[in-house]
C-alpha cells in the first residue's frame, strides 16, 4: 500500500505544537508536496517531548484546520516540591556542583530553583517546572553521575517524570520553561534560554545577572 503522506525528508525544523522547540518535523502531503495543517508531524525530543500526530490516511486525507483538543493542565501539590527539598548530600548532581562552586552559591541555588532529591534511583534529582503564577506543571527526574555531571544513559536513560512514578491518574502534562518562575521578581535582568535545566543552574551560577 501506498501511504499519501510523509514525513518531510529535508533538515528543515519547526516549532513544536507541544513544547515549543525547534525540532517539529511536518508531514507533507505526497500526491502534491504541500503540506498539512502545522499540528501534524513529529517532535523528534522523544524522550522530553514524545509530540507526534499523523494525518489521516483515507480518501480525504488533506486536512487544513482540524481543531485541536485543549486539554486542561494539571498541576503538582506544593507540598511535594517542599517535601522533595532535602538530603543534598546524597544529591549527585549538587554533588557535582559542589566540586566547581561554593557550598554558599549551590544552597542558594537550590532555593531559587526549587531543585529536589528523588529516592526513585539513589542521589536522583528533580527538576520542578513552574510557572511565574508558581503553578507547579511538572517534576523531572534526572539521575546524573556525582563526578562528571552527565546524565546516566546506561543501561537505559535514567529520566522519568514525578507523576508517573507516582502513579497520578488522568495528569494532563503541560510543560512550562524550567525557572519561569524567577521571571516574576526579575523583570530588569535579561532572559537566557537554554535547552537543559543542567545547563540553566551552571549558567545562572556563572552569569548572575541573567535569567536562566
């Protein structure tokens, strides 16, 4: 069988519908090389994003402005990013940081991002994402090596969210930039985006007088 559409096979990159990166490939229509509406396609961060929805594949396959469902976000409790505010010392990515920068700057770190320890693999580390209405969106959970800082990929990428490990029912994931939050109290600073929240704490570390 002959599918009517594919993926586009250029380098060519758009804006995610989902998490708004610029990693969206479209799928084309193959009977005239155009292609449909912008919310079909393929986010190829499949591990942080996973965005991937097909055109459909009958008679009527070329379809401009099919409505999109608007699912209503669901939020974490404040008390599990404050329960999550402990053991630092067992905390392989504050250990690393602790190896580059004062034990002073890492605390205060920690505070401003709300960074917390998982016990879901030993000396893991949550990563909240919260908005600037400190609406708590979502807990990544990251295990990193204590010396080199790197995510641990073997024998299989140690990355997981918090609603999943605990089993939340109906968690609609909307994701928000990771420290929106610091955008409400410090609206004089430039904003940095960066693509990793390992990448953000380094950078707001080395360059205090940026957002990131």
């Amino acid at each position: 069988m002959e599918y009517k559409y594919s993926l586009e096979k250029s380098s060519k990159k758009y804006i995610c519908p989902l998490c708004e990166k610029r990693r969206f490939v479209r799928y084309i229509n193959t009977l005239n090389n155009e292609y449909f509406d912008d919310i079909f396609g393929r986010c190829d961060r499949e591990t942080n994003c996973g965005y991937h929805k097909k055109p459909s594949n009958n008679n009527d396959i070329y379809i401009q402005s099919t409505p999109i469902k608007i699912e209503i976000p669901t939020y974490h409790k404040a008390e599990l990013v404050t329960n999550s505010n402990k053991k630092y010392e067992a905390n392989s990515f504050t250990l690393f940081l602790s190896n580059y920068f004062s034990e002073n700057d890492i605390c205060k770190t920690i505070a401003k991002y709300n960074i917390g320890t998982s016990k879901y693999w030993k000396g893991a580390t949550i990563f909240w994402q919260i908005d600037s209405l400190n609406n708590i969106h979502a807990g990544k959970v990251i295990l990193f090596d204590k010396y080199t800082g790197k995510r641990i990929k073997v024998p299989y990428p140690h990355i997981n969210w918090v609603h999943k490990i605990i089993k939340l029912k109906d968690f609609s994931l909307q994701q928000c930039l990771f420290g929106l939050q610091l955008t409400k109290k410090n609206l004089q600073k430039p904003l940095a985006i960066v693509e990793a929240e390992k990448t953000a704490i380094i950078m707001s570390l080395l360059l205090p007088d940026y957002i990131t």
